[in-house]
C-alpha cells in the first residue's frame, strides 16, 4: 500500500491516531469530571465562608483561580507539542488535585490563594489538551455531533452534581456530628466531589498515549486566524456574563422562585442546551454548514433573550431560557468544532487555552458591570442585563459572518501536507 495514502482518509483527513474508542472514553471522562468537580464547586465558597474570609477575600480567591488559568496557558501550549493528549490531561488533572488538596488542608488566606491558582491552572491544562484529543479523533465531518455530544453529557452532569451536593449536606453533616455549614461538612462535601474527579483518570488511562501529528500553520495565517477567533470568543464572553452567571439570582429575585423550584427550572434549561447540542451536529450543520448554521442559529436565539427580559411569568420565562439555552449550546458545539478544525492539532491545545481565556476576561467585566446596573436600577436592571446579551450575541454573530465568510478550515490539511512532505 501506498505509505502517503496509508496516512490520509479518502475525504483527505489525515487518518487520527486517535480514533472513536479515545474519543469516546474522553467523553466518558469528562462526564464523570464535570460531575465530581460540579459538586466540589457548589461548596467551594461555602469552605471560604467557614474559613472566615469576607467578601473581598472571596473575590480574591475567584481572581486567583483565573489567573492560574491564565498562567496555565503557556504550559498547555507547549505540552501540545512534546507530550501526548493523555499525558497532558494526567499532568493537568495532577495539578487540580493538588488544588483541590489544598483547599481542603490550608487555612491561610495566602496558601489558600495558591490552590486557587493550582485549580484554575490545572483545568486550563485539561480542558485544552481533552479539547484537542476530541478534535484528534474524530473526523472533520463528525465533529460537530462529537463536541455535541461532550456539551450534552457535560451539561446534565454539571445539573445532577447541583442536585446530589444539594442532598448530600445533611447526612453528610450527621455523620460528622457537625452542621451544614461548618467547616468539616463543607470540605468533607468538596473532597467528596474531587474523588469522583479524581475517577475520571480512569478512562483516559485507557486513551492511546499517541504523539500529536506535526505540522503547524505560517505563522502570520496562524496569528490573524487566532485574533479573529479571539475577537468573537471576547464579544461573546462579555455578554454572557452580563447575565448567565446570576441565572438563579434573576429568578429568586424576580419571581421570588423557592430552591426546589429553581432547581428544576434550572434542570429544565440545562436538559434544553443538551438536546440542542445533540440536535445541532446532526441536523442542522450537515444541511447548512457549519458556518451558516452557527451563525443563523445565534441570531434566532436573539428575540428569546429579549422576551425573557421583559415577559412578567416564571414559567413563560423559563420556557424561553430553556429554547434559548438549546439554540446556543447546539451553535457552540458546531462553532467549537470549526475553530478547531482551523488549527492543526499541533496548535489546537493552545488555542483553546488562549480562547478560553479571551472569553473568561470579558465575562469577568461583563459580570462586574451587570451587577453595577443592578445595584443603580433595581429589577429593572435584570431586563437590561438579559438586552445587554441579546445586544451582544447579535454583534458577535454578525462579526462572526463577517469574518469568516470566505474561511476555510484546513487545519488537518496541514498535517496532510506535513505527511507528505516527511521521509518515510
């Protein structure tokens, strides 16, 4: 057989190294992870609490866990290009643990910062490399469904871990003879969730320790791609977070909704964005492409937002959230797999790591000026967090379109070309 065809599939993909079984068990993985660090999370803050910290401490430790992630970016770049996906999740997961090892073990404010930093540090690392290891193994044409597929799983594990953490307090306070709220409950609860975490290095122990595929875009291509990207990824995270990190805020303060409600108000909008996620990869980009039916499916998502700012009854309310939430997790899932396909899988590890950072950046601020808004306007401040989102989303689409018109992903093109070019 010929060696050049050997390495390339009839479609001209280069034939992954990785294949469905890895890409599947990262999917397994990052259900359980999504799970177990889910809990751990819903009682983070509560341990800070407990420890004493005030609320400026508290927003200390939040910055902290994202400027580890911003630190943690340059190491997942270059573990793209000398170790394996599996090596990197490992490494990365490694790094969590130690976080999280520390939260539970330290008391000081300063030591508390560093596992902050730790966390944010080694999930940059995961999800960039897991992220990567997806694209790897699957097929151009298939990742759409693939990454659909993750953000579904992903989802209603990150719904199930708010809900079991909320009924494991109690018994889990009794057992320990303490309350609730206390301390020992709290860590107990948040080493809990890191076990279930730590479970997830089962299947990727079980992934292909297979070196990334060489070959890298010119260098100017690869930095123009890289700012456009950047610039959508920055549109977006501003307004998401003016308004869906205060989701059960809005309709506690707004329709004065109990916790057993919320929750399944909150669960009904979580299951929407899975069924979209699905949907999308095998319905709609296949019929449209990828590019136009992201974008188209953006903007149709536009109008729910609005409604929902504006429309006087909960559960109306929620039904629009929900519709909303299974439009835009179908178009990410899609517009993930674009990006990504864009890069050669030499790069794509540092470019999910840079993109996630451009979007967190501008979430953070659009979440500082959300609540300024609210606290000068009141409830009338929800109606234009939810218009200040719309308003975005809408520009993000329409410069999204703009900027990627003519484009072409080619990143495995490159590895392709890279094959080709190499002695045999």
């Amino acid at each position: 057989m010929d060696a050049s065809r050997s390495r390339t599939s009839s479609s001209g993909d280069p034939s992954p190294a990785l294949g469905g079984r890895d890409a599947r068990l990262y999917v397994l993985a990052s259900g359980v992870g999504s799970f177990g660090l889910g809990v751990a999370a819903f009682y983070l803050n509560f341990v800070y609490r407990a420890l004493g910290f005030d609320d400026l401490a508290i927003g200390a430790l939040v910055a902290a866990q994202a400027a580890g992630g911003l630190a943690g970016t340059w190491p997942a770049a270059r573990l793209a290009r000398s170790r394996s996906r599996r090596a990197a999740i490992l490494l990365g997961g490694v790094v969590t643990a130690a976080g999280i090892v520390g939260i539970l073990v330290v008391d000081a404010l300063g030591a508390q910062l560093a596992a902050a930093a730790l966390l944010g540090a080694g999930g940059i690392v995961v999800y960039s490399a897991g992220t990567a290891l997806l694209a790897d193994a699957t097929a151009t044409g298939d990742r759409p469904r693939r990454f659909g597929q993750q953000i579904a799983i992903g989802t209603i594990a990150a719904f199930a871990a708010a809900y079991v953490a909320g009924q494991l307090a109690d018994p889990v306070a009794r057992a320990l003879d303490a309350t609730t709220s206390s301390l020992v409950t709290v860590r107990a609860l948040v080493a809990l969730g890191g076990i279930v975490a730590a479970a997830s290095a089962l299947p990727i122990l079980l992934v292909r320790a297979m070196p990334v595929p060489r070959g890298s875009l010119e260098a100017p291509a690869r930095r123009g791609l890289l700012l456009r990207f950047g610039t959508v990824e920055a549109i977006f995270g501003f307004g998401a977070g003016s308004f869906l990190p205060f989701v059960n805020l809005f309709f506690v303060d707004r329709f004065g909704l109990d916790f057993a409600t919320l929750g399944v108000v909150l669960g009904a909008i979580a299951v929407g964005g899975s069924f979209g996620a699905l949907l999308h990869g095998i319905h709609l980009a296949p019929r449209m492409g990828q590019l136009r039916s992201v974008v188209a499916v953006q903007l149709l998502s536009v109008p729910f937002a609005v409604a929902a700012g504006v429309v006087p009854v909960a559960m109306a309310v929620a039904g629009l959230l929900t519709i909303r939430a299974g439009l835009m997790y179908g178009s990410s899932s899609t517009y993930r797999a674009y990006t990504l396909s864009s890069f050669s899988p030499a790069e794509r590890a540092g470019v999910a790591a840079i993109l996630t950072i451009a979007w967190s950046a501008t979430a953070a601020v659009g979440s500082v000026l959300s609540g300024a808004v609210r606290a000068q306007l009141g409830d009338v401040g929800w109606t234009i967090n939810l218009v200040t989102l719309a308003a975005a989303y809408s520009v993000a689409a329409i410069v999204t379109l703009a900027l990627f018109r003519e484009h072409e992903p080619r990143g495995d093109a490159v590895v392709v070309e890279a094959l080709r070019d190499s002695p045999l």
